[in-house]
C-alpha cells in the first residue's frame, strides 16, 4: 500500500471515528461534580477554603480560559479575582446556574491581590485555607500572607491535578477532537515532507493545517527533527532541509476547547538501512509490549517495564529514552507520569501517552507517540496516523 493511498484509508477512518464523537460534544463539562469532589476533598482535609492560582485549574473548575486571575472556593461559594483587562471574558465564560461564581475586578493600583483575598475569607468567615503553592510566586504569595495573619495556609498538595486524571466524557470528546484534527494536518502536509524541505517550512505548515482545521493554537511548540537532528527528543526546527536517508522525528499536537492531542511519528526520507529499520522495528515493538498491559486496575510501572524490556534487550538499549509517556488533558503532560517510579495504577477513563524513543547522538532516533483511553478491557486509540516508515521521495 502505497502513502497516498494510506492517507485516503485514514480519512475514511477518520470520519467514522468523527461520527462517535460529535455524540458527545454537545454535552456541557461537568462543573457542578468537579466542585462537588473539590469541596470534598477540603471537608475531609479540614479545609474552609481554597486558593487556585493554576490557570489550568481554573479552567478545569470554572471554565475561565482568560488570563491574570485567581480564585477562591469555599464549601459555600466560588470566586474569581481578575482585573478589568479580562472581567468582561470572566463574566461570560464563569457565570452561570452550573458555575456559579462571583467574578472581583480587583483595582491593581488601590489593592493587592493579599487584601482582595482578606476581603473573601473576612465574608466567608475563613481561616484554614488550601493553597497551591506550585503555582505561585515567592513574591505575590507573601503578600497574601502578609495580608492574612491569622489564617492557618496549608500546600493543596495537587488535589485538583488528582481530579483531573479521571476523563468525563465531554473531556474525551474534546481531546479526541483534537487528535483528529491532528491527524487531518499530517495527512495534509505528507506530500510536502520530501527531500529539499526544511525543518521550519514543514513545521510551520502543519501548524497552519491544525489551526486552518479548527485547532485554538498548537498543543505545544512542534517538535521537527531531520537527520542527526532527530535524536534531539525535542528538537526545535530549524533551517535544515531533508537530505535522503535522514531520519524524521515528528512530534505535534492540537487543541480543542482547552484539551490536548500529542502525536509523535518516525520517517526514513527514502529506503531504510538495515540500522534504520531496526530502530523503528524495535520502538514498534516496544509500544505494542506496553499497550498489551494496558487496562483498568493495571500498575502503569508494569507498562513502563514492558516498553522497557524490549528496549533493554535491543543493540540501542544505552540510548533509549527513560519514561514510557504521561496523561493528557488541559495540560500537555498531567498525571500519572508513567516510569519506573512510578506508583499509579491506570484506571477507567484515564488519557495517556504511550512514547517510547531511541535517540542515538550525531546518528539519529525514532520516536512513535499514541495518546489512548484506558477502558476496563483495555484501551482504545485516540490517535489514529499512520505509521508508515519509509517516505516515496
């Protein structure tokens, strides 16, 4: 089977695939139970209140997609402080009867995001209150606490980012929309991946097709690498054009209402050596060993060491990527962190990376990235790209 007539294989695909998705994206995210598990989480802690600085996790609790905001939950109400800059885009995107929050235009010249927060807690009648302290500044962070000497402050240690693993379906819906999307801008741009194209052209390209194909901006910054180049696992494009028998690493993604799609695909520019074929023979091999462990209930350290195995007993085990792949959503890389360290158990519902990489320095090396959903038999492909090797050049 030749590209060209892969390419038109994966649209019909593609379609069909569209046709299971669109059944859910009509449905709205779940705010009320994301709440409802936050404000859980606080009564069982001991917590009145928490502070959420992430922006993804405002995202995630309050559907607010803007910038400069903070916000504030207490088992009886939700806030968000922001500045006139954004109040308008606040009010739109974090009013309504499922979010029901309060939106603060803080003055910045007359007030301090310390004596806004103080100006909360003092209503709420708060004093033990969560906060992320991951993401928040040394700086801003003292100012609230100069601000609120009498509340006991405790480190959130990542509740929101524990809720976050668990996909509704209205979050598959989006993520799979995004790799659709992704999918679509490969097969685009697969003819313009020939010899005499550079790094940048062809990156810049594809970025074009997702956004041209309905993506908000990229998942991530595109990651192109040719020749040598490729054996940088995040290399950044360049002017360097396609030579025949380089190598190509391919690593992209798209974005759909806020959620994620990351997609790693490998090419030889022409015919394969015997060394290039068996490094794509042998990240192929160790993919298929991990996705044979995947399923509800599983440890995610035992696909790591399936992926792992293969690789070890491989002539290129001194140059395989530690790591096997990572969650997916609203951030790029969310938990679980799947490696040899780590101590999740996959379950129901969750949206991972599988990514296992061989990178050999001034040579080359080959990457292939699925994102998948774990289901209780398994798991099922989000990504669907072909993986074909060699390129007609």
């Amino acid at each position: 089977m030749n590209i060209d007539t892969k390419v038109k294989v994966k649209a019909t695909m593609n379609a069909e695939t569209m046709n299971q998705i669109t059944k859910h994206t009509t449905l709205e995210a779940n705010f009320t139970q994301r709440l409802q598990d936050l404000r859980r989480s606080m009564e069982h802690a001991g917590q009145d209140a928490a502070l959420i600085f992430s922006l993804d996790n405002l995202r995630y609790l309050m559907n607010y997609s803007g910038e400069a905001a903070y916000g504030l939950v207490t088992q009886g109400a939700m806030y968000l402080i922001t500045d006139y800059r954004f109040i308008e885009q606040a009010q739109e995107e974090c009013v309504s009867e499922k979010i029901p929050t309060t939106v603060i235009c803080r003055d910045r010249d007359r007030q301090n995001l310390g004596q806004a927060v103080a100006e909360i807690l003092q209503i709420e009648r708060a004093s033990k209150v969560w906060f992320e302290a991951e993401h928040i500044a040394v700086a801003v962070w003292n100012a609230i606490a100069v601000e609120n000497p009498d509340c006991w402050f405790t480190p959130s240690v990542a509740s929101l980012e524990q809720q976050r693993k668990t996909k509704d379906l209205w979050e598959i819906a989006q993520i799979k929309a995004a790799a659709h999307i992704a999918d679509e801008a490969l097969a685009a741009i697969m003819p313009q991946l020939r010899v005499g194209v550079s790094e940048a052209e062809l990156a810049l390209e594809l970025d074009y097709q997702m956004q041209k194909g309905g993506s908000a901006g990229v998942s991530f910054a595109t990651i192109l690498g040719f020749g040598a180049r490729s054996a940088l696992p995040h290399c950044i494009p360049s002017r360097k054009r396609l030579q025949a028998g380089d190598l190509v690493v391919l690593d992209f993604g798209a974005v759909v209402n806020g959620y994620r799609s990351d997609m790693t695909r490998s090419f030889i520019a022409g015919k394969s050596s015997p060394l290039q074929k068996a490094l794509f023979d042998t990240v192929t091999a160790a993919q298929q060993a991990a996705f044979e462990r995947l399923r509800a209930g599983v440890a995610a350290v035992s696909a790591n060491a399936a992926a792992a195995a293969v690789l070890n007993a491989s002539p290129f085990a001194q140059y395989a990527g530690p790591g096997l792949g990572h969650g997916l959503g609203i951030k790029l890389h969310e938990q679980p962190f799947i490696s040899a360290v780590c101590q999740e158990y996959l379950q129901e519902n969750y949206v991972v990376t599988i990514e296992p990489g061989i990178y050999i320095p001034n040579y080359g090396g080959v990457r292939i990235e699925d994102d998948v959903l774990i289901t209780e038999q398994g798991f099922e492909f989000i990504t669907h790209a072909p993986k074909h090797f060699e390129l007609e050049i």
